[in-house]
C-alpha cells in the first residue's frame, strides 16, 4: 500500500477517537468520519508499518448509522467527530468504548448498567472557548482549531453551544477590527488577544465574557463593555484574563474584573454556584444533574456519613448532597475554585461542608496521618486520572464506599484496578453521555471495602 493509492473497505469497527476501521490486505487502516458498516472507496494519506490512515473519496454504501451531519464545517473543525451517526448508534459505541476500558483490565468485573444519553443533543455546552487569530489576509478569526493543528477553522455558530454565544462572537470580533486590537500570534508570541471565553449561568441566565490577552491591558476596553452590556443585559460579568506565557493552556493565574461580578450564577441540583472563569463547571448542565444523581445514589448517605469530596472544583458535588450527610471535606488545588466552593456554602447556608485548597493526593496523606476516617470518599480526577499515592491513602482510610466519577474510562479502569488492590471491589459501572457528537463521555464506578480486606 502506497500513499494517494485507493482502495475499497468496510468499516468493522471505530477507535476511542472515533476514527472508523477497516482491512485492506491484513493492514488495519484509520478513517476519521467514517462508521462501522459503511463501504468506502477511501484514499490512503499516510502508511505507517503496521497501520495506514485514508480519508473517505466515495461513500459506495453508507452504514446504517449514518444520518446527515447538518453542519457545514464539521470535517475541518476538531470538535464533532460523531456527527455522521445517529445518537442511538453513538450511545452504542461510547458504551462499547467504556466497557472494554474495564474489561482489557482483568478482575474488574462491575455490573454494567446501560449508558445514560444526553438529555439535549445540541445547545447543551454552558462554556465557550474560541481562539481568536488573524488570517493570512488580515481579518480577526474566531472558531475552533482544526484537528491536530492551530488553524483556526471559523465557525460562529457551533451547533453544541446555545446560538447567542454566535451573537457575542460576532459582537466582540467587530470590536477587534473596529478598533484595530492587536491579536496574538502564537509563532513570535507576540500581539495581545488569545482567545474569547463564554460562560452561561443556563437558570439564572447571566452570562461571563472573558478575554484572554497576552498583557495586561485591553485599549478601548469601555466601548466593549458597553457594546456588550448594551446588546445583553444578561451579561453579568465582564474579565480579562492575563495570560502572557507561551503555553497551549487557554487561561492564564489571574482574572482582572472589567465590569460586573467576578462571578456568575447557576443552580445545579438545587444549589446556587457561583462560578469564576478559572472554576472547573461542567459543560453540559442538565447531564451533570443526571450525574450526580447516580453519584449520589451510589454514595448511599443515610445523613450519619463524614463525606470527603476529592477534586471537588466548585464544591458542586459535595453540596448536592452535604444534605444527606453529617459533613462533607472537599479538596481542590485551584484557588479560585476552593473560594467559590465556600461562597457556595455560604450562600446556600450549608453549614456542615469545609473546603482545603490542597492537592488531593497530599490533602488525603495529611488527614489520614490526623486519624480522619470519611465513610465514604467522591473521586472526581481530570482526564489523568488519580495518583497511586492517593489511592493507597484512601485505602488506608478504609471508607465504606468509594465513588469514582471520570471523564476518561482508561485512566479510571486503571484506577480502578489499583482501588481494587488496596481492599476495594467495583460493584457497579454506567456510562453518562455528557458531549454528545463528540468523542468524550463520563462515567462513574461504585466501590465497596472488598471482604477480607486488601487483595495484594
Ligand atoms: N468535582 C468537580 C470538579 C471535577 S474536574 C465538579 O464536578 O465540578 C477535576 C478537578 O480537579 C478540577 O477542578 C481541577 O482543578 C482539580 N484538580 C486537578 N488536579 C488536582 C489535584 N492534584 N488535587 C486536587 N484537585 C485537582
């Protein structure tokens, strides 16, 4: 096989970045958009060893899952790559991709319970954040970046985010070229605006605007806030974030008010968050709602528990259910996030809920060395999953019940399997779809103490 050659193939299966599979001469090949069952003439891009990629040339007969992907840039833009199928059909597979995280994993044998989707397919992101650069050409653009690159594909009004966050796009990159801003260019590192940030408190309705600038200050930053203010009330906080280094991290340490509230609001099962721009918040609102209810139903308080909520963000998750518990301990390593988790608590008069900025795995190793026993321990990591130092400590601690909520299947399988080492057994497994269209999904495992204890 030879690059531009072209060839005929089925599509057996699709890998965790939704790349569609198929054989051609006992060679696997990668075809991103395409879907298990379609029959493609495909062109091969690149051939590697063991392995090929192609792009599709002629869809000869389409699989049964595909439906039209309604959007106009979806090929070029990095965002949906399970646009081309029918939710049912991508339920299906985010399913698959979950369970064989944990089933390649030996001994881990929970109860799989069936995914649950999205209660909305699209409009359902709360948060935004658009590169913005300037074309060959000249002109300010705001999108997404293409995949694997830093083209910026323009694109104002993605289907997954509500259609004014479009509106306040447009109105901000007129701004940009109506007053000549200096936009940044990530090869000199040189030039002031980065990206755009929009966050949408979904039922209160205020909404954040955030810019991210390499620098300190935005000229004519008045005509903005009063173009923006004047075409959405709505808007209830205005910030700059400073972010002068040369990193892919979008939000640099420190915001800076331009107008309004350094926060806005929302309600999450019931309890009002106040959300800063640095705050992890997750992005689809009413799926979180779904998640933590499984959460909490896997918890099991009874209102007696010492509940200690690790990566606790915002607080959001302990808060929903201080309620059903004697006391709650979170622990978060972003500042900002910590003093909005106990703004949260003041707010909703939560009085047994307590909030340490610490790293988790450190935090943990400092309460177990004071002879804290939580009864039951929320796991809640980023995409990398948990230290093992930190999963040992829990062990040490000997909670009754562990929930692991993740938004990465592979690295909680493999934590998973540690849990499962020091005295823990998975009892139960359910996918939740948070991002439909996209290649990501959340899941959450239960974990009682193992009979008999540790398992070395
Ligand atoms: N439980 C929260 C946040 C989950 S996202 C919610 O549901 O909203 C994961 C969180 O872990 C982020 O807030 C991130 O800032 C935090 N985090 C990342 N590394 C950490 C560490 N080493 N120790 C503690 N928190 C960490």
């Amino acid at each position: 096989m030879q690059k531009n050659d072209l060839v005929p193939l089925t599509i057996t299966d699709i890998t965790n970045e939704a790349s569609g599979v198929g054989r051609y001469e006992g060679m696997a090949v990668f075809v991103p958009g395409a879907a298990v069952g379609d029959q493609l003439e495909v062109r091969i891009v690149k051939v590697l060893k063991s392995y090929a990629y192609g792009k599709i040339e002629q869809i000869v007969r389409p699989s049964s899952d595909r439906i039209e992907d309604g959007c106009g840039v979806s090929r070029k833009c990095g965002g949906c790559s399970l646009r081309h199928i029918s939710y049912e059909a991508e339920c299906r597979i985010k399913q698959n991709w979950v369970t064989e995280h944990f089933r390649r994993i030996g001994g881990l044998d929970p109860t799989i319970l069936p995914i649950l989707p999205s209660p909305s397919l699209c409009g359902y992101r709360n948060k935004a954040q658009y590169p913005i650069r300037r074309s060959p050409e000249g002109q300010v653009q705001i999108g997404f970046f293409a995949p694997r690159s830093h083209r910026v594909v323009e694109n104002h009004f993605c289907d997954l985010q509500p259609r004014f966050f479009g509106e306040i796009l447009e109105l901000v990159q007129n701004f940009l070229e109506t007053y000549h801003i200096s936009i940044y260019d990530e090869l000199s590192h040189q030039g002031l605006v980065r990206h755009l940030f929009l966050r949408w408190g979904e039922q209160t309705g205020q909404i954040m605007v955030c810019l991210v600038i390499n620098g300190k200050d935005l000229p004519h930053a008045d005509s903005l806030i009063q173009i923006l203010t004047k075409a959405f009330p709505q808007i209830a906080s205005i910030q700059l974030n400073c972010n002068t280094a040369k990193t892919n991290v979008i939000l640099g340490p420190n915001c800076r008010v331009l107008y309004g509230s350094p926060v806005i609001l929302d309600i999450l099962c019931g309890v009002k968050v106040a959300l800063s721009p640095l705050s992890f918040y997750q992005v689809n609102r009413s799926g979180a709602e779904k998640l933590y209810r499984i959460a909490a139903d896997f918890a099991g308080l009874t209102g007696k528990e010492l509940l200690l909520d690790l990566y606790c963000g915002a607080g959001t998750i302990g808060l929903s259910m201080a309620h059903l518990a004697r006391e709650v301990i979170g622990v978060e390593i972003v500042k900002e996030a910590v003093e909005n988790a106990k703004e949260n608590a003041r707010r909703g008069k939560i009085e047994n809920a307590r909030f340490f900025c610490d790293d988790a795995a450190g935090a943990a190793r400092s309460l177990a060395a004071e002879g804290l026993r939580p009864d039951v321990v929320i796991l809640d990591p980023p995409r990398k999953g948990c230290d093992r130092s930190l999963l040992e400590t829990i062990g040490q601690m000997a909670p009754d019940r562990i929930v692991m909520i993740s938004c990465n299947s592979a690295t909680a399988a493999r934590d998973t399997a540690i849990l499962c080492q020091n005295g823990y057994q998975a009892v139960q497994l359910q996918a939740v779809d948070m991002f439909p269209r996209t290649a990501h999904v959340e899941c959450v495992v239960s974990f009682v103490q193992t009979p008999g204890g540790a398992s070395y």
